[in-house]
C-alpha cells in the first residue's frame, strides 16, 4: 500500500472524540479504526499485538541485533478534534502543488495569502479535505508514518535494530490520552509522539500550566439604598482583572512567551468568578505569574478591608523540557535522523501541552516529531504527503541509529 493510501484509508473513518463523554473511550468509534490497526499490525508480521479494552493499540517489533541497544516506542493518536466534524472526510490529493490558492469547495478556498508555509510547498503532494470537515491528518498522518515504516522494517529484516514499540491512543484531543497508557507493558527507554506540523520540528517543551479560578464577593443590597453600603462582586472583578498585565494574554504572544488568559466570566453582585488558564514555559516566570495572582489577591483584600477576593490555583501539568535536558540522546537521535534525509532540524516549543509531556513525566520521555500535518482542527487542515514520506525515512534513520549505538 502506498503511503498516501494508507492515510486516506484512516482518514475516511471517523473517529472524532468528545470532551463532555465520561466513557472510556470517550466515543465508541474510535475502536473502529483501533480494530483496524490491530488487523493491519497482526497482518505484517507485529509481535504482541494488544487492542485493550479503554482502545489502546500496541505491538512490538523485537531486536533483531545481538547488543544491548536502547529500546524506542513511537506513538500517535486515534481520536480527531471535537472543533469540527470529522465525519465522511472526503479527501482530497494535489500531486505536484503548483503554488496556487487550493479551492476545497465552491464556498471555500484555501489561500496562500493567509498560510504562507504554502509557498514552501510547490511541487510536494498535499492532502485536503473538501472543507465540510477537517482532514484528520492530526493524527493519522503520524498513525500512517509509523505504520508505514513498521511495515518497511518488517519487509527489510536485515535491518539491524533494537526492541521497536508502537502505541496508538484515544482521546488525545481531549487531553485524556495519555492516562491510560501502558507505560510498564510498553516497556521503552524513550519514545517520541508523531503529531506535529513541519516535518524538521522537535518539540521538546510544552507549556507549564495552571489554571486560576478567582471568587469575589460582594454585599447586595437595593440599589434604591445603597450608599456607602453595597460592594459589587462585578465592579471588583472588572477592578481583579485589570490589574494583570493586557500584553500577557494569548491573542498578544508567541513563541516562548507566556500569558495569562481569561476563559470564563460568571455572577451577580454578591457573587462574580473569573476563570483563568496561566501559561509559560519558563518555570520561574510561570511562578511569578502565578504569584501576581495572590499579590492582588492580598492588595484588593486588603483595600477593601475584608475577604473580598479569594484566588485558587491548581496546576495542570509541567514542561517535559524539565525532564528531557537530562537526556540529551533522545534529541540527538531526532537531530541526527532528520540531519540524515538532508533537512536541518528546528527546536520548537509547544503552546500547549501534550500526551508526551504526561507520558514524559510518568517515567517514558517523549518528544514530538512532525508530520507534515498542519492547520489542524478545521476546515484547511493539510497533509503535506512529501514531508509525511520523509517523517518515515525520520523514524527509519532514528530505529538505524539507535540499533547502531
Ligand atoms: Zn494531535
């Protein structure tokens, strides 16, 4: 089967996962396309194959080489996003992209002007969908990459190599992937997920990350009568807001820079909650932000001469950086793999947080690797098949390269 089959063929089931289910999985579909892996895993030759019963897929590709190598799992997610459908994809290939705006469908167009990396894409094979849903490539691109290059591993077993792992997981996309992974029975030294954009990028940082709710309290009483008496919960929110700094919220910052970001607004006078998500990637200033939060907490109690303010912070989950620079080889195979098929590889940090980054923590570093997947979550979500090709030849030069160290 050619690559860009294989993608098509797991693109076309629909596995969309949904954040307000409490099922394990979260929609039964997603065992579809689970039960198809198993199928395909077991039909070339896989050791081990395990669909368990929360949709987690697993297989071994045992060592084949007489020395002690380091043993190195890669991973990919099942589920796409809840944001848009992802059911009847219907996609579609552009072999030898001309460098033109993309029409999906007669209402929408997928221009160059407003994603430039296009320009960078002239002659590649891209996959689209036809703008009803989103393609899917996030993740079954690096499903597909990773099959593919199981298949070639197995074909070629003169190849020498290590204990190779495969895992795919459900509910990525709702941050629920990584709870229920087999850590112990996967049994891997490191491993890397296969769910990123350009296909250089290594990801090894994800944001810090908690979230803030702030309580105020107010005192009602008729506005007919309220002189010198009421304290509304809303004025004091507005007041609790406007002490943090504007030019930390997302829609001001990139990259590395970190923000503090309103999600929710809810009250009344005697009672108004502000929902807050707090992001960084440096740990120090994470803390600081974090520490802004209950400096205000102390100034406006202290203003108002009672516990009118109250601040709880729960963090969510940390910056698997924390972890990795202490092993440097995990990257340095990354690095070497994609030196190897000619590219010069781009440190990136994610603006968000991963399955890797819990699996990280749990005891099983994992960084992300791309795809040639981009625009994911919607309508103009991509696949460029040229870089999905070479993110194959990235895990082949990776599992050469470590049986070789
Ligand atoms: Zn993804």
């Amino acid at each position: 089967m050619e690559l860009k089959d294989r993608l098509i063929k797991y693109v076309k089931i629909d596995t969309q996962s949904d954040p307000n289910s409490e099922t394990i999985p979260s929609t039964k579909k997603q065992f579809d396309l689970a039960k198809l892996l198993q199928e395909e895993l077991i039909s070339m030759g896989v050791s081990d194959v395990i669909l368990d019963e929360h949709c987690y897929v697993y297989g071994t590709i045992p060592s084949n080489i007489d020395k002690d190598v380091f043993s190195v799992g890669f991973i990919a997610h099942m589920d796409t996003s809840p944001d848009y459908s992802g059911k009847d994809v219907n996609p579609i290939l552009i072999s030898n992209y001309d460098g033109k705006d993309i029409e999906l469908n007669s209402e929408m167009t997928l221009k160059v002007s407003d994603f430039p990396q296009f320009k960078n894409y002239i002659g590649n094979d891209i996959l689209v969908s036809d703008g009803t849903t989103l393609l899917g490539a996030d993740d079954k691109a690096g499903i597909a990459a990773i099959m593919h290059a199981a298949k070639y591993l197995l074909d070629n077993p003169d190849i020498p190599h290590g204990k190779i792992k495969i895992g795919f997981t459900p509910d990525e996309e709702i941050g629920r992937g990584a709870e229920l992974f087999d850590i112990k029975g996967f049994g891997c030294d490191f491993a890397y997920t296969l769910d990123g954009d350009e296909v250089n990028i290594i990801a090894d940082e994800n944001f810090n990350a908690a979230s803030a709710i702030v309580n105020i309290y107010g005192t009602s009483i008729h506005p007919g009568s309220s002189k010198n008496k009421m304290v509304n919960a809303i004025n004091l929110a507005m007041e609790f807001h406007s002490y943090l700094p504007s030019f930390k919220r997302p829609e001001h910052t990139e990259k590395r820079e970190g923000f503090n970001h309103i999600t929710e607004i809810e009250g009344d006078v005697s009672n108004t909650k502000l929902s807050y998500i707090i992001r960084n990637h440096d740990k120090e200033l994470f803390m600081k932000q974090i520490e802004l939060f209950k400096e205000i907490e102390e100034f406006m109690n202290k203003k108002y001469g009672s516990k009118r303010v109250s601040v709880e912070i729960k963090e969510n989950y940390e910056n698997m950086y924390e972890i990795l620079k202490d092993k440097p080889e995990v990257i340095d195979f990354a690095k070497l793999a994609i030196n190897d098929i000619g590219l010069e590889y781009k440190m990136e940090s994610i603006r968000g947080g991963t399955d890797g980054a819990r699996l990280t923590f749990d005891g099983l570093p994992c960084p992300n690797l791309g795809t040639g997947g981009g625009n994911f979550h919607g309508p103009y979500e991509y696949c460029n098949l040229t870089q999905l090709d070479q993110a194959v030849k990235v895990i082949l030069n990776i599992v050469r390269r470590v049986g070789e160290a």
